[in-house]
C-alpha cells in the first residue's frame, strides 16, 4: 500500500508542478485571450498541497464541532429523564418465575433478586431470559443508587440511532469536505485537462516531438514552451488555433473512463482478496481453535477423572488438575457450571452456580508448554468477579459440570470483587 500511495503522491506532485510551469509561460506570451490570462492567474494562486491542509483543518473543527455539540446529546433523557450517558450500567437477566429480574448489585458486590414490578416493568411483556441493562449513579457517600432500567433490545435501538446519527453527521461533513476540495480544484485547475489536450495535438501535428525529443530530456509541456520561446507570436496565433474535434474529445474522454474504471476495478480486486484472506484466516483460526478447545477440554476430563495429578502446593504454576481444582474450590459446597474459552495465547474457565451469586472468571497463560498439550504448566493471569458476565449466561451455555467434591483444598487466590468488564 505504501509503494501505490508513493506513486500517487509523485503523480499529484508531477501534475501540479507540470501545469504551473506551463502557466507561468504561457501568460507571459503577448496577445493571448484575456479571459485565459485571467483564469490562468488564478490557478496560479492555487496549491494542492495549501487546499488539503485547509481540507483537514476545516473537517477538525467541524468534527469538533459536532463531537461538542450533538455529541453531548443524551439520547436516553427524553426516555427515562435522566442522563444516563458515563453512568455504572449492570446487565440483569429475567428468572425462571418471569416475574423476577436477576443482577449483580454494585454495592453488595454479589447477585440479587428484584421484581419487574418494583423497577417499573410489566411481567406480561417479558419472558425468561429476558435482558436488562440496568444504569447506578454513585452518590456522595459512595454507594450507588439505580436511576433507570431499559430492556436491552431497546438500548440497543437507542444506541444504534444515536451513533448512526452521530457517524452519518461525521460522514457528512467528510463528504462535504471532499466535495468542496474538488469543486474549488476544478474551479482553478480544471482549464489545464483542455489545454493539455491542446499540446499535445499541437506538439503532434507542428513536428514538436521532432526539434525537442524525449530522448533529449523533453516531456510534451518542456518541449512547447521550448518551441514556443523561438516565436512565441507565431506560437501564439498557431495554438490558437488548434482545438480537439468531436471524435478527439470523445475519444479523451472514452480513455479517461477507461482510466477510472480500470482504477476502480483493481480497487475492488484488492478489497476482494483481502476480505478472501480474512475469511480464509478467519476460518483456519476458527478450526485450529477448535482442535484446541477440544484438546484442552480432553485433558480437562482426565482431570475430572482423577487420571492426572495436580503440582502440588510448592508450585506457583498449574496444570489442568489445579485448574479443577481450583475451579471446585470457588463454590466447594455447591454443584459447578462452567464454560471453557481457548485462544492461541490463553485457557479461561468462567463459572457459576445454580444459587446464581457470581460469574468467577480465571484466566491461564501457559509458561511452559503449549495449549493443549498434557505437560503444559500455566499461570493464572486474571482470577476476578465478573461484573458484565451473567450466571445465566453461562447456565444457558456451559461446557460442563463440576460435581460436589469432598476434601478438595488446593492454592487458593483471592479474586477482586470488580474487575474490567468481560
């Protein structure tokens, strides 16, 4: 990419140098049409390189100007009365009764019961499994106090038209602006393509090529201005009268198509194999995962079974046993959800439970070894309390079940209550 957009930029450079220095020449002959010396003048005064610095800092301020104005809008105002935008959200989940919603409270750092009633909601509309989004200012005191609950589909909505809104206005001023750059570049600079076609015609049928040849180091404008310095009256009448027929233009213009479509064609060419590649890869990383989760889920089971081992209590790191383990160990009372996730970097167990208290998330990074293989040792990363995670989440997609287990101590760590959401 950086070689094409190189090209480009010398293109750009080439065009513009090429048309100043044959509109420097050309409005110092006598006798050529004043409303030529006038439109040449003023594409004198024009810069490319001026105009797309103009271009940037003009789209900043409008961009800025948009991000502080309509940008501070909150869309959720006019629907619940109160701004909701940068406050605490906590998703909550409708229970099995149909009458009960199911979130982590953020003050008692645990999973809590309310009713659809209480919060303002009609049982009648909602279903298991139904979604909430739930939004916490925090007072003076620290504790938080719940300001407004949204179903989910419907923040969706409204987060889907306020930033379709806000990405249209940025869109819009983007085109705006591009717009502007070539209307004023056509406006000044738009005279030359004619001309050029002009020279060129000239620079063929007055044997041009033949006294100032590319072979001595003259492009077509070097060499007319070089030709028209021996005569430049004589130049001036003759250009004059040197102008493209219908079938010439038609033709220029049938090539300057061509030009355009060919360069669209390798455009989209090139978007093509690069979406190929990435659903290609896309689709290898999908199955080499796979392969992975299954072969970590394998030795996982032997786990289970008890047909390995763990470290031991002196070692830092863990194998798949101290995983369970440790896993067992996060609610030792209680049967244990949980639900395996491989990347080619990490191993995460997130589990929970049927009394629905937390989604505990542990994440491993193998040290030594790779994922799943049998004598892969593995720090634990991140051991946390998942905010955005919700038990339901797991119990409606488990990848397993951890029975109750008797005398089951192993390393014990501490999770934080609050974590980054996941």
């Amino acid at each position: 990419m950086q070689p094409a957009a190189s090209m480009n930029i010398r293109k750009v450079q080439d065009e513009e140098a090429k048309r100043e220095r044959f509109a420097s020449w050309y409005i110092t002959l006598p006798g050529i049409p004043e409303y030529e010396k006038e439109m040449i003048e003023k594409s004198l005064k024009y810069n490319v390189w001026k105009e797309l610095i103009k271009l940037f800092v003009v789209y900043m301020i409008l961009s800025l100007v948009w991000f502080f104005g309509a940008g501070r809008y909150d869309p959720f105002e006019s629907v619940t009365g109160y701004s909701l935008i940068g406050k605490k959200s906590v998703i909550g989940v409708v229970q099995e009764d149909g009458e009960s919603l199911r979130l982590k409270n953020p003050n008692k750092g645990e999973h809590v019961s309310y009713t659809l009633a209480e919060l303002g909601m009609d049982p009648i509309k909602y279903s298991y499994g139904s979604r909430f989004q739930t939004y916490w200012e925090k007072e003076k005191n620290g504790e938080y106090q719940l300001l407004a609950v949204l179903p989910e589909k419907q923040v969706s909505k409204i987060e889907g038209l306020y930033y379709g809104v806000m990405g249209v206005g940025y869109f819009a001023i983007l085109i705006g602006g591009i717009c502007a750059f070539f209307i004023r570049r056509k406006r000044y600079t738009g005279w030359f393509l004619s001309f050029y076609y002009r020279l060129e015609k000239f620079y063929s049928e007055y044997g041009v090529w033949q006294k100032y040849s590319v072979e001595r180091g003259y492009d077509t404008v070097d060499a007319i201005i070089a030709y028209g310095n021996e005569n430049p009256i004589y130049f001036v009448n003759e250009f004059s009268n040197i102008h493209l027929t219908k079938e010439e233009v038609k033709k220029k213009k049938s090539k300057l198509a061509m030009v355009w479509l060919t360069s669209i064609a390798v455009m989209a060419g090139i978007i093509l194999v690069i979406s190929l590649y990435v659903n290609i890869t896309s689709a290898i990383e999908c199955r080499q995962n796979e392969a992975r989760t299954a072969a970590v889920l394998e030795k996982l089971q032997n786990a289970i079974d008890e047909k390995t081992t763990g470290l031991g209590d002196k070692s830092e790191y863990y194998n798949y046993a101290d995983m369970i383990d440790r896993a067992r160990d996060t609610f030792p009372e209680e049967d244990i959800y949980y639900k395996l996730q491989t990347t080619e970097d990490y191993v995460t167990i997130i589990v929970t439970t049927k009394k629905k208290q937390n989604v505990c998330f542990d994440r491993y990074v193998p040290v030594q070894g790779s994922i799943g293989d049998e004598d892969t040792e593995y720090k634990l990363e991140i051991a946390m309390v998942s905010d955005a995670m919700q038990p339901d989440d797991i119990l409606h997609n488990y990848t397993g079940i951890l029975k109750i287990k008797e005398g089951n101590g192993k390393k014990m760590i501490l999770r934080k209550d609050e974590g980054e959401n996941l």
